[in-house]
C-alpha cells in the first residue's frame, strides 16, 4: 500500500483536534517557567502527556489521540523546548527536575492518580517517573521505548543504524573533524554550546537533521531543514541529557527498578522497524514488567505520526475508557 492511502486510513483512529480550556506558564523554580495546557473534559479520565527529545516539545497533535469526551488530557513543554522559558536553557535541568515539575503540575491541578503517556524520551520519563511516583501512576502507555542505556545511545550515534542509513550518517558525521568521530556526542557537545548562536544553530539543525531522517519507515534518508531556532533547543537539550547520561545513577537503572511499577499497568506500542529506538528495548522492558502488554506494530518505525503506531495508540486509549467507564 503507498504511504498516502495508508496515511489516509490511519486517520479514521484518530480523535477530531480538541481546543484546550486552560492554559498557563507555571513558574518551577531555578528561574524556569513551563507551558501547561488541559484539553477534553474537565472532569475525565486524567492523563499527562511526556513528549520526546528531550526538548521535542508538545504539539496541538498529540491531542489527537484520546476521546475528548472521556478524557482530561494534560501537555507541557519540559524545561528549555517549546514555549517553556528560557528556551534551550540546560541550567537545572535534568530529568529529576522534569520529574519533580510532573508532579508539581500534578498537585496544582489537584489529581489523584493519572495515565501517563509518553514516546521515546516520554518513554523514559514515563518510566522514572512512575518508578519515583507509583501511586501516582495509575496506567502507562509507551511508545517507541529508550530505555536511557549506552546500548542505546552507542547504536543511534556511534555508527549502529548507521549501517543501515550510510549516506545518511556521512552527512551526520561530515562536519566532525576524523580525529573527534569515535565520539559523536561529545564533539556535537562542544559545537552546540560554543557560545556562538551561528555555529550552535548550524550544528544543531545537523544533529536533528540525523534523528528525523530516521523517524519513519518510509524515510527516504532526507529531512527537511527545521527552524534554527528549535532545532538549536532539541539539540542542545538532548545533548546535555546524553552527554550525561539522562542523569541516572548507573547504566540499566530502568530496568533495575521495574519492581517498584510491578503491580501498574501499562501497553507498549513499539514499531518493528524503529531505527532510533530498536524494538530489543521493548522485549526487554515487556520481559521485566508483568502487568504490561507489548504491541509490536509491523511495518511501522518510531514516529508518533505512524499511521500503524497512531491506530495501536487510540486502541489503548479507546481500551482504557471502556475499562474506567
């Protein structure tokens, strides 16, 4: 089937667009302040929605995916992305910040317990976050799981998938002097906080320009150029949150800690081909959690935007009203 008739039947899954009903900056300290915003019903289901990158930001889309009328469905633009402020900021930012920040929202909008859904990124922060909070959680739906290990960043970006994309990785590794390229992350480091915007913007549209060549199975290898000034904040914070690890304490820390979400349940939605994020994650993951339910999607890669993923995603959410109704 072309990619177009599938696009066009995926979208018989998806929700109408839903205009939020609040919106707000909430100041969380260390001199950030974050976009929030509700949308559906005010008295639903509860769910926060973690988008990727880090620093991919939220997006009128990703309401798309749960019933407006069955659903309190919470966004925001973690520390830095989006229309958060200051933009691209990677001072006290780490993921235990953007842990504290979820149940900072959580509280103020006086919620109990609620689903937390959450891609790639999301996916990891779904998971600390549960695992940090696990009366908080009352159900996760993941996508396209990372699960933070150097496994994985070593695959994306020391030459793994490179395999499979060469001419798309040359441009990725062109600009690196040979004498830095057995370290990809530490020399696109070194460029994007510079202090130079041209060079940080430049080299920032290369570093995103790798990651949405890959996004899809239909990828041709090209990208379109994003926005300097977004792809400079996707980069920079995805940099700073490799370069360091995701800020956990040792290598494997997710899977170390499922005991503490044993008893939550959760579905992954994982695409067989995913490029970016392999589908080993997800087996492992599914391996170590009981309560959850692997949904290996054929035919699609990583992108929320799969028509495959899409479809699968809906199902759950469709899945989750029908249980809480």
């Amino acid at each position: 089937m072309d990619k177009s008739a599938d696009q066009k039947r995926a979208v018989q899954y998806l929700y109408p667009p839903i205009d939020p009903f609040d919106q707000r900056m909430m100041d969380v300290g260390d001199g950030h302040q974050i976009y929030v915003e509700q949308c559906g019903n005010p008295t639903g289901i509860p769910v926060v929605v973690l988008h990727g990158g880090p620093g991919g930001g939220c997006s009128p889309a990703m309401r798309r995916y749960f019933d407006p009328r069955v659903f309190r469905v919470v966004l925001f633009d973690q520390r830095g992305c989006g229309r958060s402020r200051p933009h691209a900021a990677v001072s006290h930012n780490t993921t235990w910040h953007l842990v504290a920040d979820i149940e900072r929202i959580r509280e103020a909008l006086d919620i109990d317990r609620w689903v937390v859904f959450g891609g790639s990124w999301g996916a990891t922060l779904s998971l600390i976050y549960a695992q940090a909070h696990p009366e908080a959680a009352r159900f996760l739906v993941l996508r396209g799981v990372f699960l933070m290990t150097q496994a994985e960043l070593d695959w994306f970006y020391g030459g793994g998938a490179g395999k499979f994309w060469p001419e798309t990785w040359a441009r990725f590794v062109d600009p690196i002097p040979e004498d830095e390229r057995d370290n990809m992350i530490a020399a696109y480091h070194k460029r994007l906080f510079s202090g130079d915007l041209a060079v940080e913007t430049r080299y920032g549209r290369a570093w995103s320009a790798w990651e949405n060549a890959l996004a899809t199975i239909h990828s041709s290898g090209m990208s379109g150029e994003s926005p300097g000034d977004y792809a400079r904040a996707f980069a920079r914070l995805e940099n700073h949150y490799f370069m360091n690890a995701g800020f956990l304490d040792f290598d494997g820390q997710i899977l170390a800690h499922m005991d503490r979400i044993a008893d939550v349940p959760g579905v992954i939605v994982q695409g067989r081909y995913d490029m970016i994020c392999p589908p080993v994650s997800a087996h492992a993951l599914a391996q170590a959690w009981p309560a959850a339910e692997l949904r290996m999607v054929r035919n699609a890669g990583h992108a929320l935007s799969e028509p495959g993923i899409s479809a699968e995603l809906v199902r759950v959410t469709d899945m989750i009203a029908e249980a809480e109704a």
